[in-house]
C-alpha cells in the first residue's frame, strides 16, 4: 500500500518545492519561465558541484548561453563581482533583459558568441551552447579558467585531444553529456 502512493507524494513534494522557489524568486526580483524554474529547481546542486570549479568570489564571469539568467543569478549568489550573459535564443531575451534589469551586475549580450568575445574582460567562463561549444577549440590558447558542456561523443574526444580535462558526471544526474574544464 505504501508504494502505491510514493509517486503522488514525490510529486506533491516537488510541487511544493518548486512554489517556494518561484515566491523566492519573484520576491527578489527573478523573472523566470515555468521551465527555467524548473531547470533551477533541479539543476542548482549540479551546478553547485560542476560550475564553480574555482573560487569566483568578486570574479567577472563570461556565461555563454546564459538562457533566462538563471545561471547568472547562480553565479552572482557565489559572490560574483559582474556576469556578462550572452545569449541567442529569442524565446529567452525578454525574461534576460528584465532580469538584468533587476540586478545592475547583470550585463546582456544579445547575439551569438563569437571568437572576439574571449578577449573580454573576465576571469571565468561557462560555455553551454548545446554544441556550438566547439568554436572553442581554435582559440585554447587565449582561453582562460573555463567549464564547458560539450554535446555529442566525437565533440568529447576532440575536446579531450586537446588538452580540456574532462570531469565525470557518469555517477550524478547531470543531464549534459559532458563536462571539460580549462586551466581549473
């Protein structure tokens, strides 16, 4: 009888969970879809564990496909002095744009990332571009302290031939397929 109703109260308990976190995010000025909180709800503890491969306290960290902000609002909640958000996605300006807005240490990057980007001014970069990550490997040498999410096993290897320490998720439930370091 009792694992009859183990999934109705997992998912009363993520329900309830996933409330508490849209109340706090609104009340500390977050603006965020159903899926972005979502994402936030289940995801924070991977990125606790995977994204913060060195201290960024008072750091200016480069977040390459940035979404809504949720990962800048994760970034800043680490003591991160300014995130500069770039991202590409239509679908998720509008909610970057307010959230930037909301919180001045927040600087938005409409448009895709390119090349010339690595010469901004930051000390840590998080790249997850669902596979466009791999315009990276021309430019390791300008690269700094990075953790990227690299998509797709021949993207893996090539990342892993030159040079990116590749770091194992294989016992989490991190849903991207890789994660690479560089100079962490």
């Amino acid at each position: 009888m009792l694992n009859y109703f183990f999934p109705f109260q997992r998912t009363v308990k993520e329900l309830l969970n996933y409330n508490k976190l849209k109340y706090s995010l609104k009340k500390d000025n977050w603006n965020f879809s159903h899926s972005k909180i979502n994402m936030i709800n289940k995801e924070t503890k991977e990125w606790e564990k995977y994204y913060l491969p060195i201290n960024i306290k008072n750091k200016i960290v480069l977040d390459v496909g940035a979404g809504e902000g949720e990962t800048a609002r994760f970034f800043l909640q680490y003591g991160a002095k300014k995130v500069i958000s770039i991202e590409n996605n239509k679908q998720y300006l509008k909610n970057l744009l307010i959230n930037a807005l909301n919180h001045p240490k927040i600087e938005v990057i409409y448009g895709s990332f390119l090349p010339f980007m690595i010469n901004y001014e930051f000390d840590f970069m998080k790249c997850d571009i669902e596979g466009y990550e791999e315009i990276l490997l021309d430019y390791t040498e300008l690269l700094k302290y990075s953790v990227i999410e690299v998509h797709g096993l021949q993207l893996a290897t090539r990342f892993s031939y030159s040079g990116f320490r590749k770091i194992d998720t294989s016992q989490n439930n991190c849903n991207c397929t890789n994660i690479f370091y560089w100079k962490c």
